[in-house]
C-alpha cells in the first residue's frame, strides 16, 4: 500500500515579500509585473502594496534596473527599437525619448538592423524584389521601422 501523499495546501504559505524575493531571484521584473503575479497567486492587495515597498526600500525592486535588463534582453534576441517600447510599455516601463543601452550610448539602429539580417540571410544583397521584400519583412515584424529598413537593407 502506498503512503497517502500529502497536498501543497498543507504547507504554509510563504508572505508576499519573500513570493516576490524568489521571482526577483530569478530575474529583474518592474513593480507592474511584480504586482500582476502576485496578485495572480491570491494575495491581498494590502500585502503586495507593503512587500512591494519593503523591496523599494531594501534595494531589490528598481524599475530603473528593471528597463535595463529589458532593453538589453531585447537587443540580445534582435528586437528593434518598436519592439522594445512595446515590451516596456506592457511591463508598465517608460520608454523614454530614446532607447539607450546599459552605458547611456544611443543604439545604432540601422547597424543593429543591418546585422541581424546579414545574420539571417547571409551578406550577399538580395537578388530581386521579392527577396528585398522578404527581408523587410523580417525586420519590420522584429519592431524597426520602414525609415530603418530602407537604410539597412541594400537595393536589390
């Protein structure tokens, strides 16, 4: 006979804070995300607000590191400038003026974008139209605009 397991609701549950401390162990998250899983896990509103701003206060919950991070993983997957204050945006991030990288220098849009698609499609300049058009498309569904493109990619 096997013994009877026993079921998670017998554990105690662990208070908002240290919820919260073990999801910014994983990685940087924003003060709207933090708040949205929380309260997703069923705690009261009141706790959330209280370990939110502990977290604040302890140095651990920074918005400001937070758009960093976001900003860099963005840059790492080929996000363009779009796609990036999108994803800020729904993080409940400002975006600022401009998107800058860790160190303050402004980002080179049009090599950023020249690179991934040479990485995709390889250095040789698109035969055709249809091929230049491929390639735009590419880009434009990564976040860069047409201005962007245009410049980017070399005439077929």
């Amino acid at each position: 006979m096997k013994p009877e397991r026993k079921s998670n609701t017998d554990k105690p549950r662990r208070s908002a804070y240290a919820a919260a401390l073990a999801l910014l162990a994983g990685r940087e998250h924003s003060r709207l995300q933090l708040t949205r899983k929380l309260a997703q896990r069923e705690y009261p509103e009141d706790e959330i607000a209280a370990a939110l701003e502990a977290l604040v206060n302890d140095g651990y919950l920074s918005d400001e590191r937070a758009a960093v991070a976001k900003v860099a993983a963005g840059l790492r997957r080929g996000h363009g400038p779009g796609r990036i204050r999108n994803d800020l945006r729904e993080a409940g991030l400002s975006a600022g003026k401009q998107i800058t990288a860790d160190d303050g220098v402004e980002i080179d849009w049009v090599e950023h974008a020249r690179a991934l698609a040479e990485r995709k499609f390889g250095s040789e300049a698109p035969a055709d139209y249809t091929e230049w058009s491929k390639r735009a498309r590419f880009l434009q569904a990564r976040g860069y605009d047409s201005d962007t493109i245009r410049k980017a990619l070399p005439r077929a």
